[in-house]
C-alpha cells in the first residue's frame, strides 16, 4: 500500500505540474505530450500513489535520454473493429499509448455498449486507475491492465514470483459518493515477506500468482508482445516491451445509470458504519481513501517524502531545470 510519508514537504500542484513539463521537454519529449503524461503522473499523486506518480519521473527521462525509450512516437491505430482495436505506441512511454487505447474503447462504448482495446510496444504506463477513471468520467465501468511477456526466468531464485507486478484496475462511478475504484498491483509480496507468508497461507500465494500470470496474458500476449517484431533482440526501444488491455462497458446498456450510481453510493455510505480494521479510523472499499486524499491535496499540496525529492532533484541537475522547492 502507498502510505503518505511521516516527513514530507508540501508541493502546491502547480509548482510540481511546471517542474515536470519541463523535465519531458529537457528530454525531447513533445510539449503535448509532456502536458498528458504530466497531468496523469499528478493525478496518480493526489490518489496517494506516490510510487507510481511524479517519483517515476527520473527514470521516465533517463529512460528517453538513453534511448531506450521514444520521445516523439507516433501513435497509431492499426487494427480498428466494431468493439476492439490495436494501438502501436511506437516504442514510447505507456501513457500516450494507453490514453489513446482509453479514449477508443470508451467511444466504442458509447457507441455500441463495448469497447476492448489493446495497445502495444510502449513503455511503463504508471498506475492502472488513471484509465479506468477516464471511464466512468462518462458512466461506464472500466477494466484496465499491463503486462509484457517473459524473456528468460530469473536466476536469482525468485521463483516465487518470475512474472514481476502487472497493474490492475476495476472502477465503477458513483453519484455523490466516492466511485469505488480498485487500483493495485497482482503480485502481494515482496522478496522478504515470502517464506514466513507462504508457510501461513499458501492459497493468497496461490491466488496472486495467478493474477499476475492473468495480467500477462491479457496485456502482453494478446498485445503481441512476444512475436518477433516486439522481442527484446528486435526491439528498437529498449524498455518498449508493455502491452496495456483496455475494456469499457457502458453501464446505460445494462441498467438505468442513476440506480446503478445510487447503488453504488449506498455501498460506499453503509461500509462506513462497519467496525474498522486495526490501525484505521474507518471501514472504506477500494476509492473511498483515495477520494479524500484527492480533495485535500489539492489545495494543501502533494506530499514529497525526502527520498521522492532527492529524486527529482538529482534528475532536475541532470538536465538543468531548477526545483521550486530550493
């Protein structure tokens, strides 16, 4: 879980919003692009997903600087049917790709109920519920995930895990309540925890190794990701080796969209009068937390562990962008 940090300074949106556009630019990134993925990294960080927002900037600009990334990709649809299609995202970041992938499934949605969308050959595309909230911003519910393929098992003895930690989303609107939005990795564990928790309860091992494979299939193997073209010997980008699956689903096909958001209210309301867990002032699904991180820190700003900053910071120096915060 993302936890806000005890010490931390307090960045106002706009100050960070700057920083970052101009870090992209410094890396030869498009100015439009550089807005988008600016915008999704900061609207990952007011959800409290600190390790998927603006702290993944650093590697994001190495990453263009190196080549092993596109700065300026084109992308492109190249396979358009009724309910699915194929975006290329021409070997950058994921963010481009899989806002593009978003916005086609829900026209698709909208249009004829469904839309399944894959994108292909792009970079690491952040947290998976910046996509499924574009989709219920227009009343559906949205599925999201990324994965990429194996290419060679590691040596190390992680067999616990070969797979790595493919992002997964569901997310569902609401009407005046918090939208209970599931936004998390498939992998449960860290290297540390897995002996003792194996040995506790083998079924949740169990459960989310198979969650992470799932992942991998759905987004690396349907996108392609393993036919010649893509494999990391024929790459021309390096760190484009993700897919990103995509479904949306037009709530208004299926039932009344009020009822359904009045209902999902309702939910959100009653588990708040459930006994908390230990260690939490409240009982809240998936959403609610995030909801009211979101509307606090907009306006108190969004906090930066030490760590985070000195991230930015070393990368800011790197490229000669100043930091607000000195």
């Amino acid at each position: 879980m993302n936890v806000p940090p005890a010490e931390a300074i307090r960045v106002p949106v706009d100050q960070l919003r700057v920083l970052s556009v101009a870090l992209f630019l410094k890396a030869g990134v498009s100015d439009g692009d550089a807005r988008l993925i600016t915008d999704l990294l900061i609207d990952t960080d007011l959800r409290g997903v600190l390790s998927h927002g603006t702290r993944t900037i650093g590697n994001y600009v190495r990453a263009f600087l190196e080549g092993r990334l596109n700065p300026t990709p084109h992308v492109s649809v190249v396979r358009d049917e009724p309910t699915t299609a194929v975006v290329d995202g021409d070997g950058g970041l994921g963010h481009p790709a899989a806002t593009r992938a978003t916005e086609f499934a829900i026209a698709k949605a909208k249009t004829i109920g469904v839309g399944a969308v894959i994108a292909r050959n792009h970079g690491h595309f952040g947290s998976a519920g910046k996509y499924t909230r574009m989709a219920i911003r227009q009343d559906c519910a949205g599925f999201c995930v990324s994965g990429h393929t194996m290419e060679g098992f590691p040596k190390d003895g992680s067999y616990w895990n070969p797979f790595g930690n493919p992002p997964m989303s569901f997310a569902f609107p609401a009407g005046t309540e918090a939208p209970m939005i599931l936004d998390m990795g498939t992998s449960w564990f860290d290297d540390k925890d897995f002996a003792s928790f194996f040995a506790q309860t083998p079924a949740a091992f169990f459960k989310s190794i198979g969650l992470v494979a799932v992942a991998n299939l759905m987004a690396g193997m349907m996108a392609g990701m393993m036919t010649s073209e893509f494999r990391a010997e024929n790459r021309r980008y390096e760190s484009a080796m993700f897919g990103t699956f995509i479904c949306v689903l037009d709530i208004g096909r299926f039932v009344p969209v009020e009822a359904f958001k009045a209902e999902v209210d309702r939910m959100m309301r009653e588990v708040h009068t459930l006994p908390s867990f230990p260690g939490y002032s409240r009982y809240d699904l998936p959403g609610g937390l995030e909801w009211d991180r979101e509307h606090a820190w907009i306006t108190e700003g969004i906090p930066l562990g030490r760590d985070h900053q000195r991230e930015l910071e070393e990368i800011a120096d790197q490229v000669s962008v100043p930091v607000p915060w000195r």
